[in-house]
C-alpha cells in the first residue's frame, strides 16, 4: 500500500492521460506507464503498444476525463476522446482501470 491518498492517485492518473493524449509529451508520459504495462483495448492488440497507437492518431484527438473514482491504489477514469474540429467525441466508451 503506497502513502498517497485517493484523491493524490487520481490527480496523478489524469496528469499522466493529459501529458500523453493531450499534450503528446511521449517522453514526460514514459514516466508515469511501468515498462511491464499491457495494452488491453479494442483498440490494440493486448500488447505494449499505447505509445505507438497515441503516435499514430490524429494530431486533434484529445483526451476528456468523464468520471473518475478512488479507492485505495486503485483509480477507475470514464473518458471521452475527441478530435477536433468536429462537436461529437470519437469515443466516450474510453475506461482505464489504474494502479
């Protein structure tokens, strides 16, 4: 169990969704992804390829946090991504379950 309270673990989670997705700092965001994550998404093949898929999006997608909870070392995010400049979200079935 770490010393950081729920509401410290979420503000970390959404600093790491924001420097990767939203300002595409891939080497400030290397940071906050352990070198053993695993991609588990639709998306992606359930592999170490988020940086890569984040690379290769659209230049205008953004990452908007919907909902995000703490319990513990546990953080739970509900997002939608955008890109711009159309009105309606490229996706708003994003989660990511964060430890």
């Amino acid at each position: 169990m770490s010393n950081t309270t729920p509401e410290q673990n979420k503000a970390l989670v959404l600093e790491a969704f924001d420097t990767l997705f939203n300002k595409r700092d891939y080497r400030a965001a290397e940071r906050f992804w352990s070198p053993k994550y695993i991609q588990h998404s639709a998306q992606s093949t359930r592999s170490r390829r988020l940086f890569a898929l984040i690379r290769s999006a659209a230049q205008t997608l953004r990452y908007e946090n919907q909902l995000i909870v703490a319990e513990g070392d546990y953080v739970r995010a509900a997002s939608c991504t955008w890109s711009f400049p159309t009105d309606k979200p490229a996706s708003c079935l994003g989660s990511a379950t964060c430890r």
